[in-house]
C-alpha cells in the first residue's frame, strides 16, 4: 500500500531518485527494481523515477496502487525525455540517478549521457578485466553498490573505492518453508535454476545427476533454465564435463531436452519448467528435495538460491565467487573444491571464478538422499536465517543508507498528507 503520509526533505519536497534501468517480473534486474521502489513508496521518504516502461509485470505481486504509480511515472519521463529540443543531448537531472551496471561497468542502452545529481549504482558483474575505459565509467559515480563481497574486490582492486557491499533480499510473504509435497512422493527431486550459460554450471550440475541417477533411479531433474537470451546457452560449447552443447530450434528456443538427452538423461528422469513470475517460485522451489547451484560465477548472491534457501530447501552451492556471502551466513552445503576456470575465449576475465568438484556434488547429493531428516533441519535453519537478514526490506534500507538515499529518521522532516491519498 501507498502510505497516506511521505515525509518531505528540507526543500519541502519529496527526494525523487531516477531508476535507469528496466523493472519487472521475470528478471533478476527487474525483481530488484521493482522492489526498490516499493520500498521507496512503503517508506514515504523518496519517489522512484523509472526511465523505462515497466515490462512482464506479475500484477498479483504488487499493489496496484504502487505499479499505476510507477507506469505514470515512466511515462511522464519518457515524453520529457522525447519532447526535448535535442533528443541527442545530454540529459542533467537535479536528484540522485540510480544507474544499473554490469560488465565492464556499462548501464541499460541510452543511459550514459544521463546524469544526476549525484550519480550512483548499483553493479553486479562477473568480468574481472576492468580496463583503463571502464574505471572511468565508473569514477562517474559518488557511491557504488556492489552486489556481494567479491564483486566490491574486484572493484576496490580495480582502483574504486567508493564502493559499498550491498546484496539482494528475498521477499518472505513468498519464499518460506511449507509442508512436504502431496504428490511424487516417491520421487528424489533435485532443482536446478538460472537462466542456462556457462557461467551459471548447469553442465556440472548435469554431469553429476546423470550419475547420481544412475545410483538412484528415484531421482528427478527439475530445470528452471529459461532465459530472455537463448543464444548464451552456446557458451556450454567451453563445458569439460559434457560431449555436447544445447542447439537453438527452429524458433531460436533453446532445445533442453534434446541436450539432456544427448548427455545421457534418459526420458523420466527430468522435467523442464517453462518461465514463471517471480511470485510463482516459491511453491515451485517448495517441492524440491535438494536444490543445486555449481555456479562458476555469480556477480551477486544469486537470486534463486536465496530463494532456495528462503523457502527451507536444502541448498548446494558452490563456494566461490558470490555465493561465498551466503555460504558464511547460510546453512547449506558448501562445494569447497573449487578449481580454476580459464579465461573466456573473447576475452572475459574469470579471475576467482570456480569449477565445482563432480565427485563433491555427488557426495553431497548422496548425502542429502541418506539423511533427509538431518537435511530438512538444515533447510529449516537457512530458512530461519533468510527470514531475520535477507528480507527486500532489511537489505533495501541498507543499500540505500549506504548510497546516501536513506533519510534519517528523527531529522525533523514534515509529513504531509498525499493528495488524492
């Protein structure tokens, strides 16, 4: 809900900050600005401004009131925006422009000649080769928020140093723990997410199913592997642990089953789920037994893990990288094995990243499967553990003190009904 009261800054207006990148439902980008701005309007204290229409919004997920707010916003900018005398000149805001950036430090396409006062970000990248022209992208900025420990590294080591450790949340109201499923019950089902690249693993997460069914027929894949980019799944073509790469069908989709097919899965023994809003995820992940996430790299604390964990799935992540901030915080169980990975052919830097142990992911497979009861108390304690420090709340209001957003409480600001509220 909308609060009937905002608090405003000592001009006696509300602190707009411009969000410049596109929110929605089915991203992990989109999540997370979509949240920010709620958090914005459920505080009172701040009025996001998107830059972009709002895309794939789940309208279940949010308050009607707070999404008819957003879109008039986006509009309003967006005619501003086009109505210009130069449609190619820079654009200077006089409030805070939140700028979205990853590799190499680059926002959403047309944001770079948008400029505020001051300009800041938020950044989850997993390119370690940060050049000359990329540090100068980000010198742009006053505050930096990183999205885990490792990615504030690569940039402190990189030359920046107004940088902030700032990860995601999980929305509690829909990731939690439930009772165990009605249905499948005799099936050991292992859930695999994230949209389907190599960076992500799914190849080792494959590798080590194909033999763990092997050993336990029982067992069932669950794949959540869509993603708005298809083509990214060629990246498998670098995989050591499989034969052959996903292909493209004829629609330019990519063919999931065919490839787990052709790496030795037979029919049964997986499931492909199509794309679901994020509010439906919870009672997805709620029916896994295991969830496994061998990622080779994640710029932040990996969205659907968290998710996992939220929900009291028993969680296997590997430790490098991003998941290193949950695995000291978390119960779960850590692939400590973690080898090099070798530099992108086009030139990616993959300093820090991980290659997950097969041998480890089956160990811990065959230790879940052994002891479900020790398994489900662990999940039962990650869950608890999401719940009290890794709300949208709890890590909104940090990230946006540690930006400079947040107001004080107790500064002497006014509260002025909203009119029409």
């Amino acid at each position: 809900m909308l609060p009937t009261k905002v608090r405003l800054d000592s001009e006696g207006a509300i602190r707009k900050v411009g969000l410049l990148w596109q929110l929605g439902s089915f991203s992990g980008w989109g999540v997370l600005g979509l949240h920010i701005a709620r958090r914005m309007l459920a505080r009172g204290d701040l009025d996001p401004v998107p830059f972009y229409p709002l895309s794939s919004v789940d309208r279940n997920a949010f308050d009607a009131a707070v999404l008819e707010r957003l879109s008039t916003s986006a509009a309003s900018t967006a005619k501003a925006l086009k109505n210009r005398p130069d449609p190619a000149s820079p654009v200077r805001g006089n409030f805070p422009m939140l700028h979205g950036l990853g590799n190499g430090l680059f926002g959403a396409p047309a944001t770079a000649s948008i400029s505020g006062a001051p300009n800041l970000a938020i950044v989850f990248l997993e390119d370690t080769n940060l050049g000359p022209e990329a540090l100068d992208r980000g010198r742009r900025f006053a505050r930096i928020a990183a999205g885990a420990t490792w990615t504030a590294k690569v940039l402190r080591a990189a030359g920046l140093d107004q940088v902030d450790v700032c990860p995601q949340g999980i929305d509690e109201t829909i990731f939690y723990p439930g009772p165990p499923r009605a249905h499948a019950q005799a099936r050991f089902i292992v859930y695999s997410g994230g949209k389907l690249e190599f960076r992500k693993g799914q190849d080792i997460a494959v590798a080590a199913f194909r033999r763990f069914h092997e050993r336990h027929p029982d067992a069932l894949l669950i794949t959540g592997w869509v993603s708005p980019w298809p083509t990214l799944a060629r990246t498998m073509a670098r995989s050591s642990v499989l034969d052959s790469a996903p292909q493209l069908d004829a629609a330019g989709q990519v063919d999931v089953a065919g490839w787990l097919r052709n790496n030795g899965l037979p029919e049964g023994s997986f499931q492909i789920v199509p794309a679901v809003p994020n509010t439906a995820m919870g009672k997805l992940l709620r029916q896994a037994d295991v969830a496994l996430f061998p990622n080779r790299c994640e710029g932040g604390t990996n969205l659907v893990a968290m998710e996992a964990l939220a929900c009291g799935v028993p969680t296997i992540l590997s430790a490098n990288t991003g998941h290193l901030d949950l695995i000291a915080d978390v119960a779960c169980y850590p692939l400590r094995v973690q080898a090099p990975v070798e530099a992108d052919p086009d030139g990616m830097g993959t300093q820090g990243w991980g290659e997950s142990s097969v041998d480890e992911i089956v160990e811990a497979l065959e230790r879940v499967y052994a002891d479900r009861t020790a398994a489900r108390a662990l999940g039962e304690r990650a869950a608890a553990q999401m719940r009290a420090e890794w709300s949208w709340d709890v890590r909104i209001d940090r990230m946006l003190e540690s930006l400079g957003l947040r107001s004080r409480e107790g500064s002497g600001a006014d509260a002025v009904p909203i009119p029409g509220q």
